[in-house]
C-alpha cells in the first residue's frame, strides 16, 4: 500500500477545518440532496434536470470547497482531485441540464434497489457508523465531502435510465477507488462502503447500459418493420 504524504491526525484536521469554515453550508448540502431524491422520485424530464444540476453542484462544491481550498494544505495530489470532480460537475451540466441525457426515474429492478441503498448509505447509516466509532463533529467526514458524494451519486445514477452515458461514471468509479485505499490506511471505516457502491454501482449500470445497446438495434428494427 502506497504511503500517505499525510498523517492521520493531520487529514481529520482537514474536516475540522473544514466543517468549522463552511457552517452551516452542511444543513444546505443535506437538503439538497434530500431534494433531488424527491425530484428523481418525479421522474420528469424536468425534475431529471433540476437532479442533474444538484448532482454538478455538489461535485463542484467538492472539488472547490474541499479538495482546492483545504485538502490541498496536506496532498499536492488535492489539485488533480479538484479538477477532476469540476470536469465531473461540468459533465453532469453538460448531460444533465443542457442535453437532457440523464433521465431519472426509480424502478423495482436490481438497479433501483441498490441505488436507494445506496441513498439511504450515503445520508444515514454513512454518519451513524462514523458516529458508533467515536467520530464527532467537526473532525467526521460530512455529506458534501468526496466520499458520501460520491456514493450519493452512484444512488442517484442507478436510478437513472438505461441509455444515460457511461462517461458519467468514470471519475465516480475511480475515486472510489482512491477513496477506498486511503480509507484503509486511515481506518475510516465507513468508507468501506464507497468500494462497494464503486463496484456494484459501475458493473451494474454497465450491464444495463449493454443490454439497451443489444436491444436497440431490434427496437429499431420492429418499428421498421
């Protein structure tokens, strides 16, 4: 395992800082995200975008407020983690807002279960494990902060429909694979379930996005015919 450039008391000081700088912006993050799960429930194309651009703020806020502004006083790597979550934030606009090609809308498939575990992970059981292992206010990691995010996100897109582009994932999947090997050295246990949702969330909507690709070309063909 590669060495961390940071100590473990120097990265909780990081959240201290940062959750004593941005208060009470986490009671607004919470209920953001508690607002595109009412919104995803719709199932609109309007309310999809309206999700869309919660999801690129909050991938902005990560980027900006956490990774540029505080992480980067202990990892020089903090640059590229900010930058990648922005490119992320970008896309999800891009998609989202200005093409419409993120459609959400919960079914009770595989997806749509494990999407709202993922949900319900990332808000509530998330900060409970964090609490059962002594962490407290302000040195625990809080939603809007890259990990919970990022679950949040996995939740959200697998609600999505079949044919939302798999380049949405990308930077999600890879940081949760950063976020996993740093949760292991730090011994932030609860970020144990962000590998999980990286490689369940991934795999399952890339089976699902095969499988509308297989049907497609028979759709088409029925509707030629």
């Amino acid at each position: 395992m590669p060495q961390l450039p940071f100590s473990p008391a120097q990265f909780f000081d990081v959240f201290r800082q940062y959750n004593q700088s941005v208060w009470p912006a986490q009671w607004l993050l919470n209920a953001l995200a508690v607002l595109a799960i009412i919104l995803a429930a719709r199932g609109s194309p309007r309310s999809s975008r309206w999700v869309s651009l919660i999801l690129a703020a909050l991938w902005m806020w990560t980027g900006i407020a956490y990774h540029l502004v505080f992480f980067r006083k202990i990892n020089s790597a903090a640059v590229v983690f900010g930058a990648a979550f922005v490119a992320e934030a970008a896309l999800m606009l891009w998609l989202g807002v200005v093409k419409g090609a993120l459609r959400f809308r919960p079914h009770r498939d595989t997806n749509g279960v494990a999407g709202t575990l993922f949900l319900a992970y990332a808000l509530l059981v998330y900060p409970a494990i964090g609490w059962l292992l002594g962490r407290r206010y302000p040195e625990n990691p809080t939603f809007g902060l890259p990990c919970p995010t990022t679950i949040f996100t996995f939740g959200l897109l697998l609600w999505s429909e079949a044919r939302a582009p798999l380049r949405i994932v990308v930077v999600p999947a890879l940081w949760a694979l950063i976020g996993f090997s740093a949760a292991r050295s730090l011994s932030v246990t609860e970020d144990y379930g962000l590998l999980v949702a990286g490689l369940v969330g991934t795999s399952l909507l890339a089976l699902r996005k095969r499988r509308a690709d297989v049907r497609d070309p028979h759709d088409r063909l029925a509707a030629a015919g």
